[in-house]
C-alpha cells in the first residue's frame, strides 16, 4: 500500500509522560506531580519526577526522531513549566526549553505538533477549584496566548486539550486520574469548562495572527457496537456513545450538547454565549484510537443503565480489545456527521511486554498493530475521508499515567535504570515504512 507523499507520518509524547526535571528550570508543581505522590494512587507508587529525563536528553531523543525520519512531532508543553503559578509571572527558563526543543525539530526537518494541555494542569488552579471553576477557562486562554506570541512561530499544528473525556470522567468521575475527584456533577462542570478553555484558546490563536499555524482538538474516541440487535442494547449503544464521543464532538462542531447531556443537569454550569465560543471553526480534528467496545443494556448500572465490553479476541497489555476496523469505521463516521473536516490521527498505538535481550527488542504484536490500524487509515483515506496524518503513540516508553511505568507503549524501549534508549523492531520497522512510503 503507498503512502501519499503529503500523509504525516509521526510519533507523540506527552510532557508529564517523558520530561521528568519536575522540580527543575523554574517548573511550578501539576495536578500529576501532586497525585503521583499520594499513595495508592499508581501502579508501584510511581510519579513522573524523572520519567524519560526528557527535560535533559530532548537533544539525542532529537536525533532518535530524525533517524526514524518523522514527517512531525507531537509533544505537548508543561503549563507549570511556563506559569509555575498557573497563570501572572510568565517562567522564561520554561519557554527557553521549548524554544530548544523547537529549534531541534526545525534543524532535524521534523515538523512540530504541539499539545497545549495534556492533563498537567498547574496545582495552584486545582487550589482554586481546577477545571470545576470556570475561571481556569480563562487562564487557559492567557496560558495559549502566551505559548502563541512566545513559540508560535515554527508551530504547525496546535492541539488545544488533549482528550477533555478524560480529563472530566478519569479525572473527576472514576477517579483514576488526577485530581482524583469522584463526583459526577463535578465532571459535568470540569467538561464545560474544558471545552470553553478550547474556545477560548481558539479565539486567542485567531486573534494572535499566526497564519503558518492550524489549530485544532484531540478527542479520544472508541467505536461502540450493540451487544445484540435487541432495542434495549442498539438504544445503551446510542448512549454510550454520546457519553464517549458525542459529549465532546457535539458542542465543538454542531455547537450544542446531546440532549442526553441536558437530561444530566449541563445546563446548570453553562452560560449564554458560551456554545458560541466552543463552536468556533476549528481548522482539523485530532483522533486519538485505541480500542472498541460492545455495549449492553444493564439496568444494575446505577450511573449509566448500560455495561462495557472490549471487542475482538485480541488484547493488549492494557487489557484493550485489538480493532483496527474501529478505527476504519470512527473516522469515517466522524467525516460524515460531522464533515468535511481534516483529521488527523493524533495517537495509536499499543502496549505490550517487552524484553531485552542483548540490546534487541521483538515486538511482533505492536508492529502488527500498528501496521493493521494505519492500514485502516489509508483506507478510509482512498474512501474519500480528508485524513492527513497518523501519529503512533509514543515515541518511547513512558510514564503511563495510573498505570506508571508498567506498561511499554513506546517505538523506542527506555532502560529505567540508566535511561539508554533501544529501538524496538517496530520502530526499524516504523523507519522503513516511512523511508519507502510503502505498508506492506
Ligand atoms: C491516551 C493518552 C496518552 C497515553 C495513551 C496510552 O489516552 O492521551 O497520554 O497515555 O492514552
């Protein structure tokens, strides 16, 4: 299969995930920082205090994109890094690190990606109610402007917030994610003001008269499927799937909530004007895939009335069900309700266990992942959908969240103890791929 010579073919990370220098270069303390260090709170007490020591090595993992011959680069910036308090007194030692970092990229032909907020809010607005006040919506908005005027020069794509889904339900529902609220009307309000941190950011960037740069949202969705035909499981599949996707695509680009959210009460943190604002144009959608699910009807369920099961008999070390067709049929249904719109594949990828032997790491399954789920891509992209570029998550192993470093997502294997980084097959077979711009 060729791969059109205009598809971005690319890796993403996220700051919290690889940076570490936690307490470093001015860096003000996250929500992540913060609930890392409560016990309990991930896999073996892990935290992100040294992660990657990305903060240190960003110019041989440089040199690690470019001798894979990455078209982009997804990363995202640390908001505490640039306003330790959150918002006031800018940190310019913050902004001198991404300008190195943006520097690199330019010189190694590597366009940037970058990621506004990927889940490391600053702790100083979580003090003051983090997403749940409506004022971090603003902040956010000063935090864009800054990152626009200061590094937005040689930008190519900016991603506001990387997947608001999570943020409000692991954040604020289920708990699992930083802050660790479990309250479910306090995720209603952390969801619109995520969304209205969007906007506002949009305005922002329009207003900052960048004209080399795009602007758009990541969204996390997942194919949802009716465990049977029966009207009680087709109607939980309807349901489930505005409560994972069509919460967060709705209000951004038909410019109003599923009803279903009304009947949840978002009418009690929204504000006239406010729809207005999320609605403004955004110029590409960002498609985070990892998985689908089947959905049935379940009475039990006090929160949802429905239940969740992964599909395919395949699972990855996440325990996620292995579907590339979901991939296939998400943006070819994003494309039709919601389209005309570019897309781009922000993140796909897969963990598995890993080993190294010798300083060789066969990972049969991701390279088989990867290669079903872009295939997918390149398909639904002959089939007319505007999509233009496809990230594998991650460039190298990470801080996997409430999972910590656990789970091995990445192209490149990060040896813990010394920090030496290992290509992985996937990521010689990644660098074919993209050296001939041919799947085969
Ligand atoms: C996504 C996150 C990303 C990573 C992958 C596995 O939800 O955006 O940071 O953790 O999952």
């Amino acid at each position: 299969m060729e791969i059109p010579a205009d598809f971005w073919l690319g890796a993403a990370t996220a700051a919290y995930q690889i940076e570490g220098g936690a307490k470093e270069g001015g860096r003000g303390t996250s929500i992540w920082d913060v609930f890392s260090h409560q016990p309990g709170t991930t896999d073996r007490g892990d935290t992100g205090d040294v992660a990657c020591d990305h903060y240190h090595r960003y110019e041989s993992d440089i040199a690690l994109m470019k001798d894979l011959g990455l078209d982009a680069y997804r990363f995202s910036i640390s908001w505490p890094r640039l306003f330790p308090n959150g918002s006031g007194r800018i940190n310019t030692d913050g902004v001198d690190f991404y300008r190195r970092i943006l520097e690199g990229l330019q010189e190694a032909s590597i366009r940037p990606v970058v990621t506004l907020y990927h889940w490391d809010l600053p702790q100083k607005l979580q003090d003051n109610g983090g997403w749940m006040n409506r004022d971090t919506a603003f902040r956010f908005a000063e935090y864009a402007d800054a990152v626009f005027h200061r590094l937005g020069e040689s930008v190519q794509l900016f991603i506001t917030l990387n997947e608001p889904w999570c943020s409000s339900v692991l954040g604020h529902v289920t708990g699992e994610h930083a802050p660790g609220v479990q309250d479910y009307s306090s995720a209603l309000a952390a969801s619109h003001h995520l969304l209205l941190a969007h906007g506002t950011a949009v305005q922002a960037f329009r207003e900052s008269g960048l004209d080399n740069a795009k602007i758009g949202l990541t969204n996390v969705l997942t194919q949802v499927r009716p465990a049977s035909q029966t009207a009680d499981d087709t109607s939980a599949a309807v349901k489930a799937d505005v409560l994972l996707n069509r919460w967060f695509l709705n209000p951004v680009l038909r410019g109003n909530y599923p009803d279903l959210l009304h009947q949840l009460g978002i009418h009690q943190v929204t504000r006239q004007g406010d729809t207005d604002i999320i609605s403004l144009p955004i110029d590409f959608l960002g498609v985070n895939y990892y998985h689908s699910v089947f959905v049935r009807n379940d009475p039990d369920n006090p929160l949802t009335g429905f239940a969740m099961f992964e599909s395919g008999d395949e699972r990855t070390d996440m325990g996620w069900g292995v579907d590339a067709k979901g991939l296939y049929e998400v943006i070819t249904r994003v494309a039709a309700d919601y389209g005309p719109l570019p897309i781009y594949i922000t993140e796909n990828g897969a963990a598995f266990e890993d080993h190294l032997n010798a300083g060789v790491i066969d990972d049969p399954k991701r390279i088989a992942y990867i290669r079903s789920h872009l295939a997918e891509v390149l398909h639904a992209r002959a089939d007319g959908v505007d999509v233009r570029g496809y990230f594998v998550w991650s460039l190298m192993d990470n801080f996997e969240w409430a999972k910590g470093y656990s789970k091995r997502f990445g192209l490149y294997y990060v040896d813990y103890e010394t920090q030496e980084r290992f290509p992985k097959a996937s990521a010689n077979w990644y660098r074919d791929v993209i050296t001939t711009r041919h799947l085969k």
